[in-house]
C-alpha cells in the first residue's frame, strides 16, 4: 500500500524508497523486493521511478537481451526522441537497418500502459485498484468491480 499509494497521475513512483521505509519502518530489501514484483503487474512498468526504468522493465519482461537495446534506452532517449538517427547507429556502431529494428521495439512497448488509471481530468484513481496482503506476503492486486464500468468508458472513444 505504501508504494501504491505514492503512485502520481502517470502510474509513476513519487517517493524515494527511503521515504517508503519511513512510512512503516520496512526493511529496504522488502521495499525493493516488492518494488520489482508490483512493476511486473500488468501494466507492466506500473510504479517505475521514470521513463528509463519503464521502459527497461517492459523490455526484459518481453524477453529483449540485446545490450545495444538498454543502452539506446539508458543513454540515447534524446538521441531517439531527436530522430539523429546516423549518429545514434554510429555511436552504437550498428547498421542503420538494425537501428530501425531497436527503435521499432522500443515504439512497440506500452508508454501509455497506465492510463487505465487515469480519469480525463488527469486524476489518479485509487479506487480502481485494490491492494491486499502484507509485502511480499500473499501480495495481490485486484480490479475493483464497481469501477470496471469507468474504466471502460475511459478507454473507448468519446
């Protein structure tokens, strides 16, 4: 509950794992423990600290292991997002056909994975998600049935 609770309107972690542990006096390994199991719910990502992190989780639970992969994603975004697309193939010292595969699996990872979470108006609804059990013990998330109708109608054209 405490890394659930401290997830902004994007499906983003706001507190630092510090302040996780101070909240209920955890043990640092639990939080980070936890931490990993919550990011691989679906949405996969969920409670990532920013986009890199995102998009890494998505890709190894994809079953990517190619290293040039996460160091586009760790160390090119801008690179990427700019479209300087030779210097991106040079630096990684890849074909520019190969570059184009790497940024078509990156384009193919969810970047709006959560937004089932989110209302029109941008606000976080916590009580579309229900979470259960201590850390790491029994741990389950589920859809909470009485908002299934607005979740629904969030996601279907207006």
């Amino acid at each position: 509950e405490a890394i659930i609770g401290n997830l902004n309107e994007d499906g983003y972690l706001r507190a630092t794992l510090e302040e996780i542990r101070d909240l209920g006096n955890f043990p640092m390994k639990e939080i980070e423990n936890t931490l990993c199991l919550i990011q691989e719910f679906d949405p996969v990502g969920v409670a990532a600290r920013d986009l890199k992190e995102c998009l890494s989780i998505q890709l190894k639970v994809l079953g990517i292991t190619d290293k040039a992969i996460f160091e586009i994603v760790e160390n090119h975004l801008r690179k990427l997002q700019s479209k300087h697309y030779k210097e991106l193939a040079s630096e990684l010292g890849c074909s520019m056909k190969r570059l184009q595969q790497y940024v078509d699996i990156i384009k193919g990872v969810d970047m709006d994975a959560f937004s089932f979470l989110v209302d029109p108006i941008g606000s976080l609804h916590p009580a579309n998600v229900f979470v259960s059990g201590q850390l790491l013990q029994a741990f389950s998330i589920l859809k909470n049935q009485a908002a299934s109708k607005r979740i629904g109608d969030l996601s279907s054209p207006a």
